[in-house]
C-alpha cells in the first residue's frame, strides 16, 4: 500500500500511520464476524480497496480543515484520512448504531480526532447546515442523490468531495449541481493495483443551498432532483 500511496497521492506514509491502518484493519476484521461492516476482509484487499482507496482525497482538503463524512459506514474515507491528515477535524455520520458504535471504539482506540453521529444524513444536514469546510461521502448513493445530502453541509467556497467508480455519473447529477449552488471542478480518477478504475468527483459550494435542501420524507431518494 505504501509505494501505491506515495505514488498516486504523494503521501509519505510514518511508522506510527502505517501500525494505526494494521490496528484498524485488525478491528474491523474482527468486530466484522459479530455484524457485517465490510464484504472485503482479505487483508490486501482492505488495505488497496478500502485504506488506499480512502486517501484519493486527502490533497484536496486544505490544512486544518472541518470534514464531514456522510454514510461513513466503516469509516470510508473519513479515518484514513484522519489517519494521515491530524489536523482535520473529522465527524462521521451514519444511520446505524452498530457502526457508529464501532467508529467510536475504533476513534478511542487510533486517537484520532473524529466525533461519531448516529443519524440519517437528511437530519444531520437540515440541523448543521454550512458548518463544515469539506463534506466527503463514499459508496453511499447514486450522484444526483448523494450531492443533496453533502452540499448543504458545506459553508459557501467549501468543497463536496464524492468518491465513485467512474466520472461519467456526473451526467446524472448536472440539475443537482445547479440547484444545490455547487460548481464542478473535475474529477481525480485512478486506478487501484487490481485495475478497477475510481474516481475522486469534485465540487466547490459558489452559492448558498436553498433552505429546502435537503428533502424530508426520503424524497432525495424517491425523487431524485
């Protein structure tokens, strides 16, 4: 993982990261055979597909920057890149107890500096809007739908950063961007050692999200803007 890192993101990895990412892999591995965190458990596989996959976005977020990570699941991307990034503040939200419950042990267990919020990421956007620097969601939903939930989380010249397999998603989500005050910068897209292509989706917050976003009632699901 360390040479892949240093090559694609220009991370110089320290002893003290490199033994933190082996501690997390440890527990997530473990507190997986009590309740599914994770289908990849296969020790390289995790360390390329998810810990190395997670870093993409690091060099976009500035120094000392508030990061929120929406359906951070299993911490992806979030504690990688608290891992390696120590000046960020990162919270992490997700919908079920049991993850959040693991990312609270495994925040205590790393020192890291992450707060964990048990909650759907429509409620924990209406009640924190524009409080964070740099929103980052992975794996979580479809573009168009994911945007509704991250933007209004991001305080104006802020960055929405969406990790997916492909840029060409970005097609189905060009009326989100406009309605939710984004702008798109691009895409960072590479390829893992396997060969599966990912992508880092880049948007900087140029206008306020109107008040109504993000929609109650599961609306950004069942009608994505």
């Amino acid at each position: 993982m360390t040479d892949f890192i240093l090559k694609q993101f220009n991370i110089n990895l320290t002893e003290d990261q490199l033994l933190r990412f082996r501690r997390y892999y440890e527990f997530l591995t473990e507190t997986n055979e009590k309740f599914n965190l994770t289908a990849i458990t296969e020790e390289s596989a995790v360390f390329e597909k998810h810990f190395a996959d997670s870093l993409a976005g690091v060099g976009f977020i500035p120094q000392n920057a508030t990061v929120v990570d929406v359906g951070s699941g299993a911490g992806f991307p979030s504690f990688p890149i608290a891992i390696v990034r120590p000046d960020v503040k990162v919270t992490a939200v997700d919908s079920l107890g049991k993850r959040v419950n693991f990312l609270v042990q495994l925040a205590t267990m790393l020192k890291l500096n992450c707060v964990c919020v048990h909650s759907r990421a429509e409620d924990f956007a209406r009640l924190h809007r524009q409080q964070f620097d740099v929103a980052v969601a992975r794996a979580v939903a479809p573009l168009n739908i994911l945007l509704e939930y991250t933007a209004p989380l991001v305080r104006k010249g802020g960055s929405v950063l969406c990790y997916k397999t492909d840029e060409e998603e970005r097609q189905i989500a060009k009326n989100a961007e406009k309605i939710l005050g984004l702008n798109y910068d691009g895409a960072f897209c590479f390829r893992l050692p396997s060969g599966d292509k990912r992508c880092v989706l880049r948007y900087t917050k140029i206008k306020d999200t109107p008040p109504a976003y993000p929609r109650g009632q599961n609306l950004p699901r069942k009608k994505p803007l």
